[in-house]
C-alpha cells in the first residue's frame, strides 16, 4: 500500500517537473512546479519528515512559488519570439545538459551504498527521554552541531535581503510621501479657521474663501496637486526644513 | 461484527469519510448562517433591519440565496483560460474545508491529531493565494488581475507576521501539537500575556480573509469586484462560501492560540458544567462577531498604508516580541523542556 502511494507521488513528481520544462505557457510551468512541490511534500510525508514537508510547502509554495508566478503572469508572452530564441540558446543549453548528465551518471557508478547507516551526530538525541519527533530532532541538531552554518546561511541571506532592497530603493523627491506623524500631531485649529459670517454675504467680506490652514502646505511636497504656487514660496524655507528632516 | 468491519481498509476508509462529513456538514451549514448573522449585525448597527422576509428573522434567505446562486447561468468570459477559470473557485474551496482536519473542538476531537497541526493550519492558509491568483489571471481581465495582484502581495506580506505571532506562541507551549497549545493555556489564556501579539494576530487574520478594513483585493469602488469579477452562478458561489469558511477558520485558529481553544474561563464548577466543544462555538462567534464589527465600523485601508502597517509596525514589533518571549522563558526558567 505503501509502496503504492510512493510511487503514485513519484510518478506525478516527474512528470509534472518534464511538463515545467515543456509547457507552452509559463503559467503552466509555474503551476506544475507548484504541483511537483506538492508531490515532493508527499514523498517527505511518507518518509515520515512530517516537518520537512510542511516546511516545503509553506515557504517553496506559499512564498516562492507565489512570488514566480507574480512576476510570471505579468509578462507579455510573444511566442514566436520564445521560437526563435529556442533555436538560438538550443546548443548551449544541450551543452550543459550533457555536463549536468554525465556528471550524474559518474556519481551514480561510484555510489555505494553503506550497510549500516552511521548516526554519529544524532546520538545524543536518545538522551532526551521520550519520544523525539522530528521536529525536536532537527531542531536539536541545528541549535547544536550545525549552529554555525545555520547562523551563516541566516547571514547569506540577510545579504541578499539588503542588497535587493539597495537595488531598488529609488529615493525620488516627486513621490508622494506621508509623514504619518506630522498629520497626526495636526489640530483643528491648525487646519481649519472657524469664520462667524454675516447672512448672505459669503466669505468674501473676510477676505476670500475658506481654505485650509497654511501648516496644511508643510506636510504637503511641493509641486504635488493642490499646492498652490505662491504658498510654495512663502513656506519655501520650511518646506526645505522639512525636506532635509527626512 | 461491526467492530471487526471497520478495522479492515476499507472500513477505515468509511470512518474516515463519515468523520470528515461530521465536520464539514456543520461547517457549511455555519458559512450559510454567517452569511445571515453579517447582513443582521450589520443592520442593527446601521439601525436596518436586514433579511427579515424569508422564514422567521430571515433566517431562510441564506438558504434561498444559495438556490438562487445555483440556478444560475455560468459564464466563462471569451479568452479566459477555462481549466484554470474553473479550477479556481473550487481550490479556494477545497482549501478552506481541508484546513478543518485538524482543528481540535474538544480534547482530542479532531479529525486527525497531527504532530505538526500549526503548521499544517500555515501551510493550508498560505495556499489561500493561489485561488486568487489563478482566478485573476484566467479571467483575462483588468480588473481581476489588479484584485489579484493585490491580493498576492498582501497576503504573502501578512503571512510572515502570522509566522512570527506563532512561533512566539510556541515558545511558550513547546509543541507543534494543537491540541498541547491548548492544553498549555490551562492556567492562564495567552490573549493575556501576550494581549498585543493577540490584535496583530486577529489584523493580520484580517488581512489575510481579505476582509474590511483590508479587502483591497475585491474593492468594489476601484476594481468592480476585484479577482472574482468574471464569476457567476456555482462558481461564484465556491468563492462566496470559501472566504466565509476562512473567517471561521482564522476565528478558529485565534480562539486556538489565544483564547484557550476547548477551555472553559475558569476551571471551577459552573463553567465546567459546559462541555468543551460549546465553548469553542463560543469563543468562535466572539470572533465572528468582531469580524463585522470591524467590517461595519472602519474605511478601507489605503494600498500603502496597508504595506506600512504590514511591513514597518507588524513585523519589527512581532519579531521583538518573540525574542522578548524567548528571553523571558529562558530567564525565568520557564522555557518548556523539550519532547517536541
């Protein structure tokens, strides 16, 4: 029955991993990536890595997976384009399939195969008491053994973190930017004036229209819509103030 | 006799089909009614009275909604892909009823007491996505693919803050086990100490559903309707039905986690006399309850205020707490020892 399931999840792992490769649509090859992760969290499940396998889903599925399909579905697909690439990069990309392949088959003839499995390191899980759960076990291993390469892949990726967030801050002075605290500490009496007007003669008696505040024009950027010109260069001094504040 | 049937395959088989029914058939019946206890409370804070025509207080309509969505037409919009159009709502559906598994409504009351609950509970609800997603894409249409680019981003931006609440709940259960996190509140709920993990918690359950003050993905004033424009009938309807599902679910998980699941306020003698599961139904409508109270009371949210309070509040503040959780623990001794 076991054995059944296994490879039911196989076959359907491999297949949809050539479909990846061979969908028209690279939709559809981020929907069977998808499906072969699934697939690959079955088999960890069966292997009894409960752990493991949520783990793949929730970060390849739920994160990555997501993040490629993002990007995938907003590209404008020419597919006659695809075609002539296709015949360009085909003898490169054969090239290294053949390396990638008998690199496998040289490592495939020299495996051997271990008759007694070796449990150096998770021995001193047994000191625990109780059943351990592969969660406890891995967690034990990583916070001890493997402390350093677990914090140093940590590190590897806090890099890569700051250096995508390098590449793509843009600090524009024309973007729209909120100070959330400059509009909080706002009161009403700074932004709005309260007239006591005679009957029927508008506004116009007390010199023009209702209008905001001028401190409303310090938290706006300058030459963004509704800034009038000539506040523009009365506040100039605060706007700039301000401006070098951030 | 029976008993000798049910232990070979394909009586297991049976049980576990019938326990899988015990709890989805309650479930959807829950979803119909919610849908009438959102349009009720609704109405009563905007002093309206809501459904009030089919059967008494309404409380037909939600079936009669049901059977008007049923009967009619399907369309698939010229240029949609039809697999993945109709693939969609069904896997949104799917997902919010296979995430029930392994809730637990009493001690032990689950359908499948897995090592690993919480994660499995993550795992299915960072799923979610993809129903949006692929129904946006396959609609072939703006506006659908806007609601579902939005939905994307949002839901993988609250999904880390929903991580960190969690590991630093399990800091101080020390198992993955749903039924141990429960089991651990016996003293004290977590919603206590840990009240302010409990509102980014119940924010980011919020944003995840896609509910108000969050629902950007179906902004009905920008987007028309967002990713489920293109649905009609049946498949509109699975859409309709799983977004419900997942607010009973989150209310769930936020009863799990931080209202002390199954457990009774105090374990003295007349509230023990409630049994656990009425409890859990209990602490599960609270939620609700403030579910569309929030909906009632609060503006949608701007994009990038949405993302501000996502990525600059929500997860410095969830990241300092686990590490102030975890500090204490070891400081005070008080760390779990570990069988998991």
């Amino acid at each position: 029955m076991l054995q059944l399931i296994f490879y039911v999840f196989a076959t359907i792992l491999v297949a949809s991993g050539a479909m990846v490769i061979s969908a028209r649509n690279p939709v559809h090859s981020v929907l069977f990536l998808i499906l072969a992760f699934f697939n690959a969290a079955g088999l960890f499940l069966l292997a009894g890595a409960e752990f493991l396998a949520m783990i793949l889903v929730i970060v390849y599925v739920g994160a990555v997976a997501v993040l490629f399909l993002f990007v995938v579905m907003m590209l404008d697909i020419d597919f006659t384009k695809m075609r002539e690439g296709l015949q360009k990069y085909a003898p490169f990309g054969a090239a290294v399939g053949c390396i990638l392949f008998a690199e496998l088959v040289m490592a495939g003839l020299h495996w051997m195969f271990s008759p007694v499995m070796p449990l150096p390191i998770t021995g001193g899980l047994g000191q625990m008491g109780g059943p351990v759960t592969n969660t406890g076990a891995l967690g034990t291993l990583i916070y001890t053994h493997y402390l350093l390469l677990f914090q140093l892949c940590g590190l590897v990726l806090l890099v890569a973190m700051i250096g995508a967030i390098t590449l793509t801050l843009r600090d524009r002075p024309t973007g729209r930017r909120q100070i959330i605290s400059l509009q909080h500490e706002r009161k009403r009496a700074d932004t709005l004036e309260m007239m006591d007007l005679p009957l029927g003669q508008g506004t116009d008696a007390n010199g023009g229209f209702l209008r905001p505040h001028d401190s409303y024009y310090v938290t706006a950027v300058p030459g963004s819509y509704g800034v009038p010109e000539a506040v523009e260069e009365e506040h100039e001094e605060l706007v700039v103030r301000e401006g070098e504040e951030r | 006799m029976a008993y000798f049937f049910l232990r070979t395959l394909i009586g297991q088989i049976i049980l576990i089909a019938l326990e899988a029914l015990a709890v989805l058939v309650p479930l959807l019946i829950a979803v119909a009614y919610l849908t009438l206890m959102e349009r009720k409370v609704m109405a009563a804070m905007q002093l309206r009275r809501g459904p009030n025509v089919n059967g008494i207080f309404g409380l037909l309509q939600a079936f009669a909604d049901a059977i008007k969505m049923i009967t009619k037409e399907t369309i698939i919009p010229a240029g949609a892909n039809r697999f993945l159009f109709l693939f969609a709502p069904f896997l949104t559906f799917s997902l919010a009823m296979l995430a029930w598994a392994v809730i637990p409504t009493g001690s032990g009351l689950a359908v499948a007491n897995i090592n690993v609950g919480i994660l499995y509970l993550l795992a299915i609800s960072s799923l979610g996505v993809y129903g949006t997603l692929i129904a946006g894409w396959a609609s072939n249409s703006k506006y659908a693919f806007l609601g579902s680019l939005r939905a994307a981003a949002q839901m993988v931006s609250y999904e880390v803050s929903i991580g960190l609440v969690i590991v630093s709940v399990l800091l101080a259960v020390g198992s993955l086990n749903l039924n141990d996190i429960v089991l651990a509140q016996q003293h004290i709920w977590f919603c206590v100490p840990m009240f302010p993990m409990f509102i980014v918690f119940f924010i980011s359950a919020l944003a995840e559903t896609g509910r108000a003050p969050f629902d950007l993905p179906e902004g009905e004033s920008e987007l028309v309707a967002g990713f489920f424009v293109e649905y009609s009938s049946l498949s509109f309807g699975l859409f309709f039905l799983g977004e419900y599902a997942n607010m009973i679910l989150m209310s769930g998980m936020v009863s799990i986690l931080f209202l002390g699941g199954w457990l009774p306020p105090l374990g003295i003698a007349p509230f023990t006399w409630v049994p656990g599961p009425l409890w859990f139904i209990a602490k599960i409508l609270f939620c609700l309850f403030v579910f569309i109270w929030t909906r009632a009371t609060f503006p949608r949210f701007r994009y990038d205020q949405l993302m501000r309070l996502g990525w600059k509040i929500f997860l410095p503040m969830s990241l300092l707490w686990m590490i102030a959780t975890a500090g204490f623990l070891l400081a005070t001794g008080m760390l779990p020892q570990g069988a998991s």
